[in-house]
C-alpha cells in the first residue's frame, strides 16, 4: 500500500513539475485573488493566535536559515521531487481543511519555481484552504524592511 501511494505521488509530482517552466510558474493570470495573501495581511494574521494559518516555507534551506516569518516551517523546494515529497510528509497530520500559506521568496514572484508545485500539489491532495504569499520582488523589501517580525535557524524540516 505505501509503495503505491509513494508510486502515485512521485508520479503526480512528476507531472506537476514537468507542466511548468520558470517563465509561466506565476504568470499574474495563473493565479485568481482568493488563492494570495499579501504580505501586510499576514503580518497581521501572525500575531493573533486565534487566526494564524500553519506557514510553510517552500523554498531553499539557505534562504530558510538565514531569516523567515515567526513560526514557519521548512518543507523544501517546491521545485523538486525531494521538496513536495518533504511538503507531503509536513501536512500529513494537517486537517484538509485548515488554513496553510506557503511562501519562497527566492527571487521576484514571476520567477519563482517553488510556489505553485507546492500549491498545486497541497491542493491535489485535497487541502482547501490554501493561500501562496505574494511577494512580488523578494522578502527583503516585502517583509524584512517593513519590519515585519523574522525569526532565524531551523524551527521545522
């Protein structure tokens, strides 16, 4: 049974990955208003206990260690089989239907390969409530100088 289900969604993130070129990932129509948050709206949803969604960082362990929001945990790239299998075994004991955010912040958001595998594979797995960050240029400028709150190290894998 386990050879199957990991048989099913190699193959799943397989295909999710081979749909995408870097170019399209985020193309601004990929994407409708409901699925985003925006950066100042988290940061807002963080501090109250009652509403904080389950945050995933989906991108590169460097960028992980060096800062991320309160809280997040480090799931790997969505850009790699590794990294959605490492997505699937984090929200395995997640309910469907509790809020998650994922977000990478590599590079500019119409470049980013990490986000939409990562969505796209939360969402196949039948998770509703999903939402991606939206930061449109990097972290820095959308969070950090801000002053929004950060955290440094490793809190999850």
């Amino acid at each position: 049974m386990r050879t199957i289900a990991r048989s099913t969604l190699l193959l799943s993130v397989s295909v999710l990955l081979s749909s995408f070129t870097a170019a399209q990932v985020n193309a601004p129509a990929s994407w409708q208003q409901v699925d985003l948050i925006q950066p100042a709206a988290l940061a807002v949803r963080i501090s109250d206990p009652k509403s904080k969604p389950v945050i995933f960082q989906v991108g590169f362990l460097e960028l992980y260690r060096a800062n991320h929001i309160p809280g997040a945990l480090f799931a790997g790239p969505g850009s790699s089989t590794a990294g959605l299998e490492a997505l699937n075994r984090a929200v395995a004991n997640i309910p469907k239907d509790r809020e998650i955010v994922i977000y990478c912040a590599c590079c500019p958001w119409t470049a980013c390969p990490n986000v939409r595998p990562a969505f796209d594979l939360l969402r196949n797995m039948g998770y509703t409530r999903v939402k991606a960050l939206m930061v449109a240029t990097n972290l820095q400028e959308e969070w950090v100088d801000k002053h929004y709150p950060m955290e440094t190290g490793v809190t999850g894998k």
